[in-house]
C-alpha cells in the first residue's frame, strides 16, 4: 500500500525539521508565535514564550513564518 504524505504534513515536517519561526493564525482571530517541536493527525505542539501549547488543527486558520526580527 502506497502511503500518500499530505501537504499539510510537508509543511509541518519542513517547519519542525528546520526549527522555523511561525505565527500560527486561529480561528478567533488569535495569534501564536512560536516554533512546531510535533505534529499529528489532530494536534500541533507549539513551543512559544517557553510553554508547550497543544493546538487543536480544527482550530488553526493558517501558519506563516515569523520574520520579525527580534
């Protein structure tokens, strides 16, 4: 069988694997900054202001990565 990996799946792979600076966008309106240490079928663990934040992906708008300088 043929395990076909998601866009959703490279992305979050890519992030993690290079550590990347996002800003996680949610549905609400709120904004997390912080970089992905994992991922799975229904959560994300998002590393931010030194707390781990389990995030729901229903929950989540968009990832964009955090070029602000800081």
């Amino acid at each position: 069988m043929i395990k076909h990996e998601s866009i959703q799946d490279k992305f979050l792979g890519q992030f993690r694997d290079e550590k990347t600076k996002v800003v996680v966008f949610l549905i609400n309106g709120f904004q997390m900054k912080g970089i992905i240490e994992d991922y799975d079928k229904y959560l994300v663990c998002l590393q931010s202001q030194g707390k781990q934040h389990l995030i729901y992906k229903h929950a989540i708008s968009t990832f964009t990565i955090d070029d602000a300088e800081e």
